[in-house]
C-alpha cells in the first residue's frame, strides 16, 4: 500500500508518493524527489548511530540538518 508525504521544500507545499520497498524512510524520499545527494550525510548519520548512546541524537541531527536543506513541515498523510 502506497503512502503520501506532504512537506515544504523552500516554503512551497509539496506532496509526493512513498513507497517503504523503494525508500528506507519518508526523509529519503522527499531528498530524492527534490534531487539532493544524502552522501555525506548519511556517513554522518552512521558515525552519530556509533558514538551516541540514545537516537534522540540522531533525530535531532536529522532534523538540524533537512531544516538546514530547506525543508519543513514533513508528515505523513493518513488516508
């Protein structure tokens, strides 16, 4: 069963399809459909996952870090 993901990109409203086979989380996903490489960030992501003892750490990187990219507002829509 396919989702929906509703975010701001730059303060325009968006909404594009999620599938959890295609993309490991909704974060993934709207990177992808905007066409922003996560390279350098998910090697972020796995040293945080390593040398942190809870995921607030790595939530909280996450968030910083897709505000920093110039997106906001990233739900799932319940249908």
């Amino acid at each position: 069963m396919a989702r929906r993901i509703t975010y701001k990109f730059k303060n325009q409203p968006r909404e594009i399809n999620f599938a959890k086979d295609k993309y490991h989380d909704m974060y993934q996903a709207i990177a992808a459909a905007e066409g922003i490489d996560l390279t350098n960030y998910l090697s972020m992501v796995r040293q945080i996952e390593m040398t942190s003892k809870g995921s607030a750490s790595v939530r909280n990187f996450r968030d910083q870090e897709f505000a920093r990219m110039g997106f906001s507002d990233i739900y799932f829509i319940k249908e």
